[in-house]
C-alpha cells in the first residue's frame, strides 16, 4: 500500500513535534440550559470528533462510569458532563444517527459503557485505531496518530485526573476539547486526502 505518512512513530520522535491544542470554542454542559442552549449549534454537522473521559479508578478490576462526553468541529468543542446531566434525547439521538459521522480512538469500551448509562444503538462511528490502517498506519493512540497526520503533539498530562470534580480545570476543560478536535481533524484530512 503507497501511503504519504509513516507506518509508526516513536515517542522519542513526538517529542520533536510542536505541541497543539484546540483554540476555538470550548462549551462545559453541566446543566439541561445550557445543553439546550448550545445542541443547535452542533446538529448539522455531518462529521463530529468524539472523545469520552472517566473518572480514573486506582482499584484492580474495578471502572468508573464515564463523566465526559466530547463532541466537536473544527471550531466548537462541547464537554457534556453526563454525570451531571445524564445523556438527554437529542444527544443519544446524535449518537445513533448513522448520516453523522463520530470519529474516535478506540471507541468500543466508551459505547459500552454510555449504552450502559442509556440504551440507545450506536451508530455512525468510525474508529480511527482501525479507519488509519486503509492509509499504511500501523500506529495507534491519539498521540501517536496527531503526530503522524496532523503534524503536532498533543499533551496527555490530564488524561488520569478527576474527571468528576466540582469545576473542572482549565487544563482539563482544553485536554477534553483538545482530544475530540484531533479526532474531528486526523478524520477529515484523511477523507480530504482520499
């Protein structure tokens, strides 16, 4: 297969590349207001990047239920707190619609554990882990595949935080963006190169 981009990467290699993180607009849903307020923005897009975050559990065996759920564009990136507000209809609805492409890394467990929350039938989704291998990439992880298709590093520095804190940091809030975009962004170039 002739690709444009490396089969793998190594992590000694990332570190040469400059660090990036989303720089549009950042959304905390923590309450039905405001996910009412701001769902509108996201229906009509046709592709979305798609992340979730948990709770780290320090316990063998043991697997929190997910807090987060990330969705975004090129320039909008919502964190809906579902531990707060559950997963409302029109976001379950989102979440099965099979004309809206979810792009994400490793999705298999997140759906399990959100059909889990809320039954709803999954549909739509594209895991890049398996989507990258039509291009010659063997490399998996976020990081690894920001890297090789975008260009960029990302931090993963939050990713075992309290994702169920009272307000969630500044670091958090743009790591939670940060990895849905790369999401939203290593499938779109990848289709535009196509």
């Amino acid at each position: 297969m002739n690709s444009t981009y490396p089969e793998n990467i190594t992590a000694e290699e990332i570190k040469n590349y400059d660090l990036a993180w989303f720089r549009g607009r950042i959304v905390v849903v923590d309450d039905i207001t405001k996910f009412r307020k701001i769902f509108p923005e996201l229906a009509g897009h046709k592709v979305l990047g798609f992340d979730t975050e948990t709770r780290p559990s320090f316990r063998k065996g043991r697997k929190n239920k997910v807090s987060l759920i990330q969705l975004s564009t090129g320039s909008l990136a919502c964190l809906f707190r579902i531990n707060r507000i559950g997963i409302p209809d029109e976001l379950a609805d989102i979440l099965s619609d099979p004309s809206v492409i979810k792009a994400g890394v490793a999705i298999h467990d997140d759906l399990r554990f959100l059909t889990g929350i809320r039954k709803f039938t999954p549909d739509g989704f594209i895991d890049l882990q398996k989507f990258v291998k039509e291009f010659g990439i063997k490399s998996s992880g976020l990081r690894k595949l920001a890297a090789i298709i975008l260009g960029f590093r990302i931090s993963k520095a939050q990713q075992i935080t309290d994702w169920e804190a009272g307000e969630l940091s500044e670091a958090q809030i743009v790591y939670a963006a940060t990895d849905a975009w790369v999401c939203y962004e290593i499938y779109s170039k990848l289709m535009n190169g196509r």
